[in-house]
C-alpha cells in the first residue's frame, strides 16, 4: 500500500504540472461557451440554456478534451521505458491503481472545472430561472432544483464527469494496443457512441441500462423516482467498470513484460 501512495504523489504531481491538464481545461471551457454564445441572445436563463448545451453534439466533446489529460500516461511510459524502473520501488497493481485513480480524478476535475466555470459565467449574465420556470419544474420529479440549483446542477455535472472518468481508463487500456496519443482522443467518444447505440433500444426493467439516460445531464429523472437513486446507480456502474479495467490493465502490462 505504501508503494501505491509513492506512485499515486508522483502520478498527481506528473498530471498537474503536464501542460494537458490545463489545455484540456481550457478547451472544455472553450466548447461550452462556444456551444451556448448563440442563445445567450435570446430570452433564457442558467437553467434552460444548460439544457439546451448539454443536449448538444458539441457538449460530447468533453468526453474527448478531458481524457488528454492523462489517458496517455501508459502509453508514454513503455515509450519511454519507463515501466520496468517503475515496477522495481512496488507491485504492478499498485502501479496501475495509482495512475488509473489519477486518470480518473484528473478527468473529472477538467470536465467539473470548466463547467463550473461556464457556470458562473453564465449566472453573471443570466438569472438561474425566468418567471414561470418555477413552475415548470413541477412537472420534474427532481424538485430539489428549485430550491438549491447550484447543488444540483454539480450533482448532474458530476455524474458526467464520472462517465467521462470511465472512458479516460478505457482510452489508456486501449493505449496498451494502439499507441496512438491522437487517436486516443476519440476513443471515449466513438465508445460512447457505440454505448449509446446498442442500449438506446432498451426497455422495460432494462431501460436503467441506457447510457444516455445514466449519465447525461437532467435525464435521470427519466427512469428513477428520486435524485439519490440516479447517483447511486451511475456511481455504481461506474466501479465496477473501473475493477474490470484495471484488472485488464494489469494483465496486459504483465503480459507485455512477460514476452519481452
């Protein structure tokens, strides 16, 4: 265990002095003030026009921009030989536990970062509602939003940026194979993609399946009563598709090491 906080300090440190960490910030920022600069003309307020983003094609595009941050911190390390002189100060889980673990928090933060930025952006322009939102929002089983909706609109957030997490590991299992910096950007979105696709037809009890109603925002009140229920769930997924990737890792580090 103490092997895996050396590589964990080291592993943050590499992150947040890498150059990636901060551009993909930026460009997260970038995507979502570019995507919503057409309707701030228009009569809206914080929440319907972060409906509407977040709604779009471009909005995806954090899945990509977030996962530079250090989906690649694998591939550099067998370029650069770096694995084996790793794996002599610890054991190889404690290794890919520590990177997989700031793969995830880095991803989270730069896609939680730049939209709480863009948040606070928008709350200077643009009240949170207009009159009569109030009671739209009657309509929605998430009623916690009329009454805190800063808190529940970084809960939403969080749980995309939790997906997006998910998909950074996969792009850097998937670096193992391809090592690619480049087309590493597009993995978690084409993967995304192909997810949404093969679970959009779900219904039925099997429609808690469908990833675009886990994991996007304000789409959980779809198929779940209460608020903590779509946390719960998208969490819940989440760690198990984290166990299964770091135990893929793992294997294919050792057999990588194995046949050399």
């Amino acid at each position: 265990m103490e092997s895996c906080f050396s590589y964990l300090k080291a592993d943050i440190k590499r992150c947040i002095h890498g150059k990636e960490f901060w551009v993909g910030n930026l460009c997260c920022f970038l995507i979502l003030y570019f995507s919503g600069l057409s309707y701030i003309k228009y009569e809206v307020s914080v929440w319907s026009l972060l409906n509407i983003v977040t709604a779009t094609m471009p909005f995806l595009l954090l899945l990509s921009f977030a996962s530079m941050t250090y989906s690649d911190c694998f591939c550099a390390d067998v370029e650069n030989k770096y694995v084996q002189q790793m794996l002599i100060r610890g054991k190889l889980w404690s290794y890919v536990l520590a990177k997989t673990i700031v793969i995830q928090i880095s991803t989270m933060l730069t896609v939680f970062i730049s939209t709480v930025a863009y948040i606070f952006y928008l709350r200077v322009k643009l009240p949170w509602f207009y009159e009569g939102e109030k009671e739209e929002l009657g309509l929605h089983r998430y009623t916690s939003m009329a009454d805190m909706p800063f808190l529940y609109v970084i809960a939403e957030i969080l749980k995309f940026a939790v997906l997006a997490g998910i998909l950074g590991i996969l792009a850097a299992y998937i670096s193992l194979y391809i090592r690619n910096r480049l087309l590493l950007l597009t993995v978690p979105l084409m993967v995304y993609y192909f997810a949404m696709y093969y679970t959009g037809g779900l219904k039925g009890d099997f429609v808690i399946f469908r990833m675009e109603l886990v994991y996007i925002p304000f789409c959980g009140d779809l198929i779940w009563e209460y608020a903590y229920q779509s946390y719960l769930w998208a969490m819940a997924i989440a760690a198990i598709l984290a166990v299964v990737l770091n135990i893929a890792i793992i294997k294919k580090i050792r057999k990588d090491l194995g046949e050399r």
